[in-house]
C-alpha cells in the first residue's frame, strides 16, 4: 500500500469536509464524489498550487478575474488600508464613501464616450441581472411596457442567478431549474469556424458575420420589434469556446439595434479591464463600432 505523506492526508481530511459540507456549482457530482475535490492552497503570478504539491498554470485566470496576478502586493495593500479605514459602508438611502466616488470617476473616464455613470455589483451575474432591470426601468419609463423580451446568443454565458442563467445559451445550464424563465429568446453565434458543419457551407468569415448578425434581425421581426427590449452578448463569446467575432458582425448588430430601437447590452464580465488589450471589448479592437 502507498505510504500517505503530510499532505495527503490533510488533502484527504479536506475532501471529506467538503463533501459532507460544501455545495460546488457548475459541477458534476457523481465525478466529484468518486474522485474527491482538489484543494487549491497558494497562488502566486500565473501559478497555482494545490494541496498535493504541484504547481499549475492558471490559464484561465482564475474565472477570467485574476489578470492582475495571484498575490499582488499592490491590491493586498490597497485591501488592507481599506478594511482598517472603512471596512463597509452600504450606498442605499443616499451615503457614499469617498472610495465608490472616485471609483466610479475613474471607471466613467475609462468608458466608451457616452457612459458616464456606474451601478456597483458583487458579481458579474448580478450586474447582469441590474443590468435587465436597468432595461425593464428604461422601456417603462418611455412609456413602452410591452417592451420586454431579451435576446441573447447561443454558447452564450452570463452567470449563474435566474436572469443571468435565462440569458446564458449553454443548455445544460437550464432544465434543472425551469429556465429559461419567460420572455428569454436566443439568437445564433458568429461562431465562423462551425460555420460549415451548421449548414452555412463554404463562406468566409466577413458574409458570415453579416449573416449571422441578420439572423438577430429576423428573430426581432418575428416576435415584433415592439415586444424586443434588448440584445445582450459579451463583445468575445469566453465559456461557450472562446468566440472572436468577424468584423463585420457588430457593425451589423449595431444597424439592426438601432433600426428597431433594442437596446445592446454588453456583458464585459471577461472582456472589460484590459483583457482585450483595450480597456474594454466595446473599444476598437473588438467591436469596431461605427459612429
Ligand atoms: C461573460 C460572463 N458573464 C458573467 C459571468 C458571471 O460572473 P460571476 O461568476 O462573477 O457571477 C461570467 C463568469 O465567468 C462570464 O464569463
């Protein structure tokens, strides 16, 4: 029988604590329960190490979050002062700190032209959620109720709450619960290299684009653009394949939106803060957008 070292058995104590007390999501049980959870102690740069001594590459970077690096000294202490300083404060009933202020300052100068307010969340799948709301607010506040069916993309993926799943169009993320609830309605993705095995043949990526955004006219017109309140993506596509769009797609999507007067919202969960390169995917490099 193998001989267990130091840190086997206190990965073994870990598992069995985890198994009888925590509740994993986006995961399959049976293999969870058969192979034991792995325990990630240390981080630090791109690396990881779990509880059995190896090291890994993080190549996802954490869920797309930790591009700053593990371990970086610069947040630690930034966290640290402000714990010791204020280490919450609420912003309902009208109080602010002098911390969200300047932030949100900073993010609107960071911003497309044109953005210039920020609603703080704890996550990405509740800022989708606020965002739907938002939508809901807007259209009701223009006097156009009727206005409240969400497109979204298949592969898509906005989080895990009822709205965000609803929006995702990864389907194994929907009939355990229901969803999606009603008035979610799913379009294709620009998704150019399964092109052909989806039937669309021998095109290149340019006609693809346009043909694909055109499918989201379509759908508007068929459920009527006056019951569509909004078309919600992510600039790049990440948990459904990594999906870069061609360069023709958002141009398109841009007309259509704005002939039939849906609003776009774009979930920057995993595109924003640099990942692209730009500050966000609604710069240049990714959306290209027309004026
Ligand atoms: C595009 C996108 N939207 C939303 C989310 C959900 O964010 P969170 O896990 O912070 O709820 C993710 C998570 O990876 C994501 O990739």
């Amino acid at each position: 029988m193998k001989s267990e070292t130091p840190h086997h058995n206190l990965t073994r104590h870990w598992q069995a604590l985890d198994a009888a007390h925590h509740v994993h999501p986006f995961t399959d049980t049976a293999a969870l329960n058969r192979e034991g959870v792995r325990v990630i102690t240390k981080g630090e740069g791109v690396y990881l190490w779990d509880s059995e001594g190896h090291r890994l590459i993080d190549g996802m970077s954490g869920l797309w979050c930790v591009q700053l690096g593990y371990g970086n000294a610069e947040l630690a202490e930034a966290g640290c002062d402000a714990l010791k300083r204020l280490p919450y404060y609420n912003h309902f009933f009208k109080t602010s700190n002098p911390w969200t202020i300047e932030l949100a300052a900073k993010l609107a100068s960071l911003l497309p032209e044109g953005h210039e307010h920020v609603l703080f969340a704890n996550s990405g799948s509740e800022a989708n959620d606020s965002a739907l709301k938002l939508i809901r607010y807007y259209w009701n506040l223009k006097e156009k109720p009727e206005k409240k069916i969400h497109l979204s993309r298949d592969y898509a993926y906005h989080g895990v709450t009822m709205a965000a799943a609803s929006l995702s169009g990864l389907t194994p993320m929907h009939p355990q619960w229901d969803l999606p609830l009603e008035g979610f309605e799913k379009v294709p993705a620009p998704y150019w290299y399964g092109a052909r095995a989806a039937g669309y043949g021998d095109i290149g990526p340019d006609e693809f684009g346009v043909v694909i955004a055109r499918k989201l006219e379509e759908k508007i017109l068929e459920l009527g653009p006056d019951r569509v309140a909004s078309f919600s993506a992510e600039p790049v596509q990440g948990a459904g394949g990594v999906i870069f769009p061609p360069a023709t797609y958002w141009p398109e999507v841009q007309r259509i939106c704005r002939q039939y007067d849906v609003l776009i919202h774009l979930d920057e969960v995993i595109t924003g803060f640099g990942r692209t390169g730009e500050w966000f995917g609604a710069g240049p490099t990714v959306l290209r957008p027309t004026s």
